[in-house]
C-alpha cells in the first residue's frame, strides 16, 4: 500500500468493515453530547455529523473531524484518556467495542488502513500544537486567523473567530480581541460581526 495523506479509501474500507460486523450497532447522537468511547473501550465509524476532541485537564478543543471518519483508534485496548470527544452537530454512527474491532483488524488485515488513519490524526494533532505554542498572543491570533481563512467560504462565514480562537486556547478574550482590533487597523484583516471578511497580509 502507497503511502499517502488522503486517508478516504482507508475510512470507507474500515468503516464498511465495522457497518457489516454483526457485534457492531447503530447510534444517534445529539449535539454537544459527549461520546464515552475511551470509557468504554469503544470504535466507531461516524456516519454522518462532526464531532470535537477536547483535552480532558482544562476542556480545550484539539481537533474538530467530520464524517465519514473512523475515531477510538488510539484507545484501542484501553490506551489513552487524555481526551474525550463530544458531537459538534447530530452524529450518526456504527460502534464496535475495542476487543471485536482488534479481531476484526486481524481477521481483515485492516491494520495497514488504521495506521494511515492515526498517522493523520497525529498530523492534526501535532499541526494544532504548532498553533499554540507561540511566544506571544499576536503569533497565536495570527496562526488562527490563517486557519480560519483557509476554510471553505460557508464554512468560514459560519466561524466565530473570537470563539474558533478561545476554544482552542488558554488566551484572554480581551488579549484576543486587542490583537484583532491592532489586525484589523493596519489593513492586515477585515472582520465583521466577529466573522473573518479578507486577509491583506498576515
């Protein structure tokens, strides 16, 4: 198997996997409602919906994923727990406890796709410690706002920067909001109503 970024092929090819295991089920969940799939020992294949990965010590979110995803990995055989996972929209998904889904891999030879699948949650994860380990509040603010205008326009005109921002870091909301302003006055940015309009020169 190549070695590649683009983990689709590997959700779909597990996902189908753990959809057709007869010890698997079907759930709903709500929105903002938290998933105890580390508590359980759990893996899932999330359907539909997205979901956020907090830090367990202060709440903060890591890393948000949308479906098709398949997330658990990393606490399979009870490993991990330094974070929990809580649905951003309304999900659906197909779970499977974390002893099925290790005979499963097995039985398929499906460790090859999970690996591509973790390496890329390891991306995210060490992308998003290169966001907030800045020396000063402006570098953080600015490493946000890129992201944020690297979203999709209905994506990006639905982010709240000064949420997107605080959420994700133990920052002040007035220290956030004077690096904006300052942003903002020399023409490196325009924001509206708290939505990020165009990026000059960040």
């Amino acid at each position: 198997m190549k070695s590649r970024t683009d983990i689709t092929q590997s959700v779909k090819i597990i996902g189908d996997e753990i959809e057709k295991c007869d010890q698997s089920y079907f759930a709903i969940r709500k929105m903002e409602q938290r998933i105890e799939l580390v508590q359980a020992n759990q893996v899932a294949f999330l359907k539909t919906g997205a979901i956020t990965i907090h830090r367990v010590d202060d709440g903060l979110l890591t890393i948000t994923v949308k479906a098709p995803a398949v997330i658990g990995l990393g606490n399979i055989k009870g490993e991990g727990g330094a974070h929990y996972i809580q649905c951003k929209t309304e999900c659906s998904m197909w779970v499977l406890d974390s002893e099925s889904a290790f005979e499963l891999f097995n039985e398929k030879a499906l460790w090859p796709h999970a690996f591509f699948i973790i390496r890329k949650y390891l991306h995210l994860f060490l992308s998003k410690s290169e966001m907030v380990n800045k020396p000063s509040v402006k570098e953080i603010v600015v490493e946000h706002l890129k992201k944020i205008w690297a979203l999709s326009e209905p994506e990006r005109n639905a982010t709240s920067v000064y949420e997107f921002i605080l959420s994700r870091n133990n920052v002040s909301r007035s220290a956030v909001q004077k690096t904006i302003m300052d942003l903002a006055a020399q023409g490196c940015i325009r924001f509206h109503r708290g939505k990020l309009l165009s990026v000059t020169d960040l």
